[in-house]
C-alpha cells in the first residue's frame, strides 16, 4: 500500500481513469447495451403493431371484397351432380341456336387439379367459319368454368364447310364423400 501512496499522483489517476473506463466499457457490453437493443427493438415493434392496427380495416375491406369474390366464383362451378349432363345440352343448344353441326359430346378423363376437378372434352362441330366463331363465342361467354385449351379449325376441300376440333377443360367442385357430408 506504501508503494501506491509513492507513486506519482499523474499515474494514479492514469491508473484510476482506466480502471473507471474499464468498468463503464465492461457495464456497457454487458448491461446497458443489451438493455439499449431491447428498447428499440420494443419501439419498433409497437410502431409495427399500431401501423397494423390501424391497416385492420382496410384489410377487412380487403378480405370481405375477397370472399365476395370467392362466393361469386364459386357459384359459377357446377355442381358435382349435374355437371356432365349439363354441358352436353348446354353445347347442342348454342350449336342449335348458331346453326352449327355439333358431333355426340362425351365427358373425357378426369383430373383433380388444385381442389377442382377438371374434365376435358374433345368436341368436333362443323359449319361456317362465322358460325363457327359465334357458336365458340358463345360457348367461352356461357361456360365462366370452362377454359378453350385448343380450337383447330380445317377448311373442307371444294365447301364452305369449315370442320372444328376443340378441346374443352370444364372446372367443377368434387363430390363430396359421406364423411364431408357428415
């Protein structure tokens, strides 16, 4: 301790300058800093909580449009039980109504696709090309769950006759199992 007391007062307070730099340094990683990051990071997420509160109702706006939406698709797909004798008829009476010669309609394979069930169709009509255009009109305006995947159309030798091979992918709901019904 003597030896302290003999030391030079400008080393002593060198050497108590760095012991309290030491101790501020060691206070500031260990306590002050982290409590400082927590803080902030408090302030950001109750900046971030406010601003999505006060979103809310235009979100809900959002997702009433939304549902509104999926109510109105929705209603546009058949319905499991009626929708491959719909189509047919649905078909033949367009061509009818546009004096189009339509071949018999047969339901093709069946893919369940995203939560729908897709059927395709092969369909060959026959008429005048601007009979053909309206009938295929028609059939894209009356059909809001069908999608046209291919149109072909062949121009008969020495006719005005214009054959076309379409390709029709038709969406509906699945069946619903006994269990889903329950």
């Amino acid at each position: 301790m003597q030896r302290l007391l003999n030391l030079d007062p400008r080393v002593l307070r060198l050497v108590v300058a760095a012991v309290l730099a030491m101790v501020l340094l060691v206070g500031w990683g260990q306590f002050l800093r982290p409590a400082w990051h927590a803080h902030q990071a408090a302030i950001t997420l109750d900046t971030s909580t406010r601003e999505t509160l006060a979103d809310l109702p235009a979100r809900r706006a959002q997702a009433d449009a939304l549902e509104k939406e999926v109510s109105a698709r929705e209603s546009r797909l058949d319905s499991p039980a009626s929708a491959p004798t719909r189509l047919p008829v649905l078909l033949e009476n367009l061509a009818t109504a546009r004096g189009v010669e339509l071949q018999p309609v047969f339901p093709g394979r069946e893919v369940e696709f995203e939560g729908l069930v897709e059927t395709r169709y092969e369909i060959e009509a026959g008429g005048s090309y601007p009979r053909l255009a309206a009938w295929l009109a028609d059939v894209d305006a009356r059909l809001a769950n069908a999608g046209i995947v291919e149109a072909r159309f062949l121009r008969q030798a020495h006719s005005e006759t214009v054959q076309l091979h379409l390709r029709l992918a038709v969406y509906r709901r699945p069946a619903q199992t006994r269990e889903e019904q329950r």
